[in-house]
C-alpha cells in the first residue's frame, strides 16, 4: 500500500470501512449515533479517526439527515443549541491548549450517562431555551474534543417526534462540525491528512446513509427514543474509553 495514502494498510482500512458504514446507519435511522457508534472503535484501534476525520463524516451524514427531513425542522431550537455550540467549541479548544482534554471529557461523560438513567427511569426534559442552550455548550466541548457531540443536544430533544429530532439534530451537528473542524484547524488539529482520510472513507458513510432510508420508517416513536437513549450512552463509554485507553 503506497505511503500516501491516508491509511496504514487494507485491513485496517477495511475496518474503518466496516466501522463508519455500520455508524452511518444508525445515525440515519435515529438522527444521531455516528460519532457515538464509531467513536469507541476508534479510540481503543483507529485514534487518527478522532476527532477531525470523525467529525467531518459526522457532520456530512447530519446534512443528510437534515436535508432528508428539512420541513420538519425547529429552527428555535437549532439557534439556541448554536449559540452554545460556538461557546462550547471555544472553551473546548482552549481547554485543549491549557489541559488535559479527557479530564473535562470524562466529566461531561459522566454527566451523560447519569442523564441517560434519570431519562430511562421516566425523567423528562422539557426543551427551554434555557436548557438546549446549555447542551449546546456541553455539545461543543465534547463534539471538539472527542467528536462526540450529540448527546446533551438529543437527551434535552428526546420527547420530539422522531423526524423533528433526526431534523433538528442533523442542522445543530452539520453546522457545529464545521465550526469546531475550523477551530481545531486553526490550533493545527486538523490537517490536509485528516481531510483525505474522511474522504476516502466517504462512499461507506453514502452506502450506510442508503441502507437508513429503508429502515426509519419501521421503528415505532418509542423504539426510537430507547436506540437514542443507548446510543448517548454508548457515546459516553466512548468518550470514557478515549479518555482512559486512546493514548
């Protein structure tokens, strides 16, 4: 296998391929669970996948995921949930400069999964500005610095219809990717090497995309919101496990 090219050798690469077209599908069929699918697999064997190759899949897929379902949008939430993204993006990226990043990281997981139980015991969130406000701040820190950026955003929605929340999570995710990849850019975090191996790894993601279509439409509004609360959860091991075992 050539040096230039953005990967170390076919099986590994066959392995990514495996690992983005599985996580594609169930970002499709629940509006997140890319980054929280991929991202564990990453950090235990494929570290060069996060955040920024991560990050870019994620936020193409959340276009296409918005898009797919674009009357459905609530764009109320979406400007509440931007504002705290940018904020977030910013701490995140000076946090990474001046810190440890898996110590805030680890914080924020844990936050999660205590917010996955307390919702899997009947807790509810109700979306106030207030509250997607503040997930989007803990959506960018933890996006930026781990490219898992979805739970705190999907756990404040996770009442709304399902094409709503796929909609509306697709927009914040696109665009909060783009300003954490221009950010993670800026401190040379993000390089031409990054750019080439999501793009290489782009026709699996349109292949696991494809797949979604057929399969959204066979889950019921509560089955939706259990695969999204295992999915926030699985996002937080994700982040625990870089955390502890992806250095």
């Amino acid at each position: 296998m050539p040096a230039t090219l953005p990967y170390p050798d076919i099986w590994q690469y066959a392995a990514m391929a495996v690992v983005v077209f599985g996580a594609a599908v169930a970002q499709g069929v629940g509006g997140i669970g890319f980054a929280m699918f991929a991202a564990p697999v990453a950090a235990m064997f494929f570290p060069q996948l996060a955040p920024g190759p991560l990050l870019t899949l994620g936020g193409f897929i959340s276009l296409l995921t918005a898009l797919r379902e674009r009357a459905c949008i609530d764009w109320s939430s979406v400007s509440y949930a931007l504002v705290g993204r940018a904020v977030g993006t910013l701490i995140a990226i000076y946090a990474m400069a001046r810190f440890a990043p898996q110590t805030l990281g680890v914080l924020f997981a844990g936050m999660i999964l205590i917010a996955v139980g307390l919702s899997a015991a009947g807790l509810r969130f109700t979306a106030t500005p207030g509250r997607v406000s503040g997930a989007g701040v803990a959506s960018g820190i933890m996006g930026t610095m781990t490219s898992v950026g979805a739970p705190p955003i999907a756990i404040v929605l996770q009442h709304t219809a399902p094409p709503q929340l796929r909609a509306t999570l697709g927009v914040v995710l696109f665009l909060g990717s783009i300003f954490s990849l221009a950010m993670l850019a800026l401190a040379k975090r993000y390089t031409g090497y990054h750019v080439g191996l999501a793009l290489s790894l782009a026709p699996f993601l349109l292949a696991g995309f494809a797949v979604s279509n057929r399969l959204r439409t066979l889950l019921p509004p509560h089955a939706v919101r259990i695969v999204l609360l295992a999915a926030c959860a699985l996002g937080a091991v994700g982040v625990l496990a870089k955390a502890f075992w992806g250095n």
